[in-house]
C-alpha cells in the first residue's frame, strides 16, 4: 500500500539516482499523492531534470516546482551573450521555424514568435534549457496551425489506440473549433503525457484541455 511519505521517499532515492541533479539543497512534500520540491539548484537544466525526475515516480498526481536557480559565480553570463547563444542554437535547430526569437531579461528567457505545431514550440523550449546564464525560460510562442480537417476528434482517438503507453478505453478526446479537450483516468504522469502528445499532434489544434484525473 502507497502513503504520501512512501512516494516521498521514492522521490528522494530517484533525485539521488539521477545523474543530472544534485539532491543535497532539495526537499521534497508531498500530500495526496502532489508532490512538491524546495530548494535550490545550480542551473536551469538541473531544475527541470529535478521535476523529470519526481514525475517518473508511481503514484505522483502532480509536481509543483518550487526550485530555486542559484547560480554558481563560473555560470553567470550576461544577458546579451545568452540571448546570442541561445538565437544561434536555434537557427541550427532543424525543428524550430526562423519564425522564432529569443530575449533575455536578468537571465530569463523569453521565447516569442509563432509556429505551426505544439511539438515545435516545445522544442524551442527544449533546445536552450541547458544554456550556462539561465535562470527561467517564459514561452510565449504562439500557434497559428494550418486549418484542420473536418473530423479531428476521430484520429486523435486512434493515435491513443495505437499507443503502448495510453490505455485508449479510460480517455477520450473531445474537439470544438480547434480545442481538444480530454477526460478520462491514467495510471501515471508518463501515461498522461503521452495523451496529451497524441492531442497536440492533430492537425489545426490550438489548445488541449486537460481533464484527465491520475488514478
């Protein structure tokens, strides 16, 4: 039987198995089976590998990310030198359209522009995580999708049946004017991912509502 100080716990040993994060500043709660970490990290990439980290744990509904970036003196960079870096990363990125910019503020990113796919938007986010001088990246990336065809809602249930991971019989997808909304129960956060994977991968979808509930 699972308790909320039995998936801490596993929390914990998973942050200590993770090569890329450092759990000696991190402390994890979690409460009906919500998960939250404290503390600090000594990068943008070490936070967001922290939360990867808690996610893959069973039984975790949810992971609140309160981390800290307190960067080490050797990682600071100036705001100009990130925002260069992080564009050229980007112009070499064959996923990521020139529609794309950058701008950096006291070492937070902001990611502008427009593409035509959710997984592009994502990417962008993606490829620059792991840049020195990072303190938080804010995605402001809009979609302008090509116009969808007129049953969407029939091959976003398909794609969820031909997933490993998506049991299909316990989520359905729901679609209005380029808005998928899905519901149902999952077994774990990767489950649940994977849904909402197989949503944004339609054609002429803007927004995916998440309705679904970790069972």
């Amino acid at each position: 039987m699972f308790t909320d100080s039995s998936i801490q716990q596993d929390i914990e040993k998973e942050l200590r198995w993770d090569p890329a994060v450092n759990p000696n500043h991190i402390a994890v709660t979690v409460k009906n089976s919500a998960a939250e970490l404290h503390g600090d990290v000594d990068s943008y990439w070490e936070k967001c590998a922290a939360v990867r980290a808690a996610a893959r744990v069973v039984h975790v509904k949810s992971v609140k990310d309160l981390l800290r970036v307190d960067l080490p003196f050797s990682s600071e960079r100036p705001d100009d030198d990130i925002a260069f870096t992080a564009m050229t990363i980007l112009e070499w990125n064959a996923a990521v359209p020139a529609t794309v910019e950058v701008s950096v503020a006291n070492g937070v990113a902001t990611l502008s522009g427009t593409v035509a796919w959710h997984y592009q938007r994502e990417e962008a986010e993606r490829a620059i995580a792991p840049l020195n001088g990072l303190r938080g990246i804010k995605n402001d990336i809009r979609l302008t999708p090509a116009p969808a065809p007129a049953d969407v809602r029939g091959p976003i249930d398909e794609a969820l049946k031909r997933s490993a991971l998506v049991d299909s019989s316990h989520v359905k997808a729901h679609v209005t004017n380029g808005v998928a909304s899905l519901r149902g129960t999952v077994r774990s956060l990767a489950e649940h991912a994977e849904a909402m994977h197989a949503a944004w991968a339609a054609p002429g979808v803007t927004l995916v509502e998440d309705h679904i509930g970790i069972a």
